[in-house]
C-alpha cells in the first residue's frame, strides 16, 4: 500500500499508469467520481492488489471472471459518463423498458435514449437485452393488463410479432420478461406465454429470460409469488433473473470471495 499526493498538473491516468493501476480501479479506491478532478495537495490511496502483477483488484472491477454473466438495467435517460463506464463491465444491458397496449402495440422507451444505450453497448461488445413489462400510463405494473394479454391469443400473437421486429431492426440478443403482481389464475397462461415467446425467439437465435421476485419458501403468499410458477417458468425461459435487490440494497463494496 502506497499514498501518493497530488501535484501540479497530475491526472488520474497519469497517477494510475505511475503505479501500473487501472484508472477506473484507483478513483473507485478512492471514491472518486466522473469527471476525476483532483486537487493539488490530495492525497491517494494506492492499494497494492490494484498493481498490475496481482489480479485481486484490477482483474475483478475490470473484466468479469470467467463464467460469471454480469448484467445491469438501464433507462433510457442514463447519463452517457455512467453508460460508458459501466459497460467495461458488463456481459449484457438491459433497456428498461418497452410496454404493451391492451391491443398489442408495443410502447417503446424514449427513443434517443434507448439508441444511446445500444450504440454504447455494440461499441463495447455487450449484448442488448430488451425489457418487455406491463406498465400502466401511471408508471406502475398493471395486472389487469397482463390479464388482458394472457387471455388472448390474439394479442399475445401482437406483441410476440411486435418484439420480434424491434429484436432484428435494433440487434437485441435477447428478452427479458419482467411481469409483476401477475393475478394467481394467471399463473398458468403466463407460463404458457413464456414459452410461446421463447420458441419464435428461438428461430432467430435470440435468448428469452424471466425476472422473478425473491422468496424464501415455497407457500409464500403475496401479489408478487402467487401468480408466478417458479419451476414453470424456469422450464419456459432461458434463464431466470432473481431479483434480490427487492430485499435491500448496499451503497459500498461488498467482499464476493
């Protein structure tokens, strides 16, 4: 471990490439925020894990371990800084998030936004996920929509059409299902729709996931377990996202090993 203080005309590059470090590695060491403006007399943590011989700080901020998928979701009002940034870090983006009508039109996120987050993501090789949910005009999951979609082939012929040509006009690789307080006599419809989407995906090679609450057994009660067949929709889809951070969320680092 090393402090080294501020001089004249120093940088975060500069101080980073002194050390062997990674740039991004030292302002998070040192909790320093985009634009990384220092000041003269400033003095640095450097820690000794950032060094380029040892893998223990640098090789994990900057390239997931193998095996390991890293994903976030983005809105499409994301600040470009945070964008570019993050995506160093990241398998797969998620843009949150396309909507439904109860006739099967697609409501698509803000449009600069949603091209800001796909260019940023095909520059930096990470795969674009589409976000399909059931907001209502106030924002919120509507189960009364998703009731409407599951009880329609019809429209459910629409909006699976639908997605299916934002996927190949926009070079999304895959979808991501998030439906929320679905109604418990949903539960079986929305299995179903699952699959039905996951099999046209399939044809052009495009993975479909689900988003699914947390819980902690399996005779929870609640509007957000009692309309989801967990092992159905495992079955269904690709892949299942947890969505832990229903439980709490942590504003510092956390040891992963």
């Amino acid at each position: 471990m090393e402090i080294y203080v501020v001089k004249e005309g120093d940088t975060i590059d500069r101080i980073a490439a002194l050390y062997g470090v990674s740039p991004l590695y030292l302002a998070w060491a040192n909790q320093i925020e985009a634009p990384y403006r220092l000041a003269v007399g400033q003095a640095l943590f450097v820690p000794d894990e950032g060094r380029s011989g040892g893998c223990a700080g640098d090789g994990l901020l900057r390239r997931p371990r193998r095996g390991i998928w890293m994903g976030g979701y983005a809105y499409p009002w994301i600040d470009s800084g945070v964008l570019s940034e993050t995506c160093e870090y990241l398998t797969s983006i998620s843009v949150f998030s396309y909507g439904f009508t109860e006739e099967g039109e697609l409501i698509h996120p803000q449009e600069a936004g949603e091209r800001q987050i796909l260019e940023e993501a095909k520059r930096r090789g990470v795969m674009a996920e589409l976000v399909l949910t059931p907001l209502g005009a106030d924002g919120r999951f509507n189960n009364h929509l998703v009731s409407t979609l599951l009880g329609s082939l019809e429209v459910q012929q629409r909006v699976i059409r639908a997605v299916w040509q934002e996927v190949q006009q926009k070079g999304y690789g895959s979808v991501d299902v998030d439906f929320e307080y679905v109604l418990a006599e949903d539960r079986d419809r929305y299995v179903e729709f699952v699959r039905r989407l996951r099999t046209v995906m399939h044809v052009f090679g495009i993975r479909v996931t689900v988003a699914l609450a947390p819980k902690t057994s399996g005779e929870q009660r609640g509007l957000l377990y009692e309309g989801m067949d967990y092992r159905g929709l495992g079955e269904a889809a690709d892949s299942v996202l947890l969505m832990t951070y229903e439980w709490g969320y942590t504003y510092e680092p956390i040891a992963l090993w």
